[in-house]
C-alpha cells in the first residue's frame, strides 16, 4: 500500500515538474525572439512568439491538472508564468519593434519603448492584476499583439506610437479584460474565437508581405470581439458592485 502511495507521489512530481519545464521554455523562445529580431527576422521571430502564445495559453490548464500548488508547493509557479510572460508578451516584443523600425530611432524611439517597458513592469507586480472572477484589471500587456499587427499590416510609426501611448495609459485604468481560457462568460464561445484567431495568426505570417484582406478582417473580428466582451465584462462588474453597494 505504501509503495503504491509512493508511485503516484512521485508520478504527480515528475507531472508537475513537466508542467514547470514546458512554462520555462518560454524563457528560451523570448531569447530565440530577440535573436531572431537582431538578425532582421521578423517573420520567424512572429513564428516564435506564436509558439509562446501556445504554451502560455495552455500551461496554466495543465498546471491545474498537475496540482502542481500541491504536488511542488515550494515552488512559485505564477512567478515563473510573470517572468516568462513578461520576456514574450512585453520585452522581446519591443526588441522587434525596434529592429523592424516601427519605432523611431533615437531618443523619441526610446521613450516610446519605455512606455510599455514600464508600465508592465507595474502590472506584473499588481496583486489585483488578474480578478477573482478571472479577468485581467487594465490593459494585460499584449505588447506581442501589438508587434505582430506592426509587422504583418505593416503599420507606419505614428501608428505604432499612438498604440503604444493609448495601450500603456490603459495599463492603469481599471477596466476588466477579457481572460480567454479562464472567464467563465461566454468562456466555449471566446476559446473557439481565440483558436480561429491563432489560425489567421499564422495564415498571415504565411502570407506576409502580402495578407489576404478576408483574413485580416477576420483576425482583427477577433480584436472587436475582445475589445467588446471587455466592455461589457467591466460593465457588469460595475453593476454588481452598485447592486451590493
């Protein structure tokens, strides 16, 4: 009886410890981003930072599975999952923008890279940045987005510039966003959307330089979607907080 306790104990270790692995390796692919960056890549760093897209989309189900709080409690996960989350969605994200020339060179281009730069620094540290009922509270740092359409529809600085301001100001304004793979409203719906939404992901680093326009619109269908469920998300929760007020 004890060995049998003893075989699934260390089973669910070596399961969390996987789990823990396969969330590091985004480490090593924000590493490949910017490599991939400062070699003039674009497009692969884009295919990398997809494949960090998945892991992050997908590794916090499997850390549930794996009970990993349980099985490896003096281990911090969500650390881990910042840190990674901060290298893939904020800074290498920006190393792209820099070496693309979506950003000014020069000291108007460093400041706008600060923007974003520090305002996820601030986020990452919030303790409220991901709500009770699984929302994000201000913009959650989808600098890698941001990257990915500067590259694919080609958008020119100001365009760039006016993003990166609007979105980093967002960081601080309390408005819940969407949480693709844990909101519960409207969570069947918004997973189908999302994984349509990484197919015309890679449909259109395929297409690059020249994007089929009905795949564009329906990658950016998905930012609408996102941005109105957002809303309507921050509006209900003002709700509830007037109804028990």
């Amino acid at each position: 009886m004890w060995e049998s306790q003893h075989v699934v104990s260390r089973s669910r270790l070596v399961a969390g410890a996987a789990v823990h692995l396969y969330t590091a390796i985004g480490t090593v692919l924000a590493f490949l981003i910017v490599l991939a960056a400062l070699d003039g890549d674009a497009v692969a760093a884009l295919w990398i930072g997809l494949a960090a897209l998945v892991i992050d989309g997908t590794d916090g189900m499997l850390a549930r599975t794996a009970r990993v709080k349980e099985t490896i409690p003096w281990f911090d996960g969500a650390l881990l999952d910042n840190i990674v989350d901060y290298l893939t969605y904020v800074f290498a994200p920006l190393v792209l923008l820099w070496t693309t020339g979506a950003l000014p060179h020069g000291p108007w281009g460093w400041a706008l890279a600060a923007l974003p730069l520090l305002a996820s620094s601030y986020q990452f540290c919030r303790v409220d940045a991901k709500t009770d009922d699984h929302t994000f509270l201000g913009f959650p740092s989808y600098w890698n987005v941001v990257a990915f359409y500067a590259v694919v529809l080609d958008l020119g600085q100001p365009a760039v510039a006016a993003v990166l301001v609007v979105c980093s100001v967002l960081v601080f304004v309390p408005v819940r966003y969407l949480y693709p793979s844990r909101t519960q409203a409207l969570r069947t719906l918004s997973l189908v959307l999302t994984a349509v939404w990484v197919g015309t992901y890679a449909l259109l680093l395929v297409q690059h330089p020249d994007p089929n326009p009905i795949v564009v619109l329906l990658s950016l269908a998905y930012v609408g979607y996102y941005v109105a469920v957002s809303g309507w998300l921050t509006a209900a929760a003002a709700r509830r907080r007037r109804q028990v007020a």
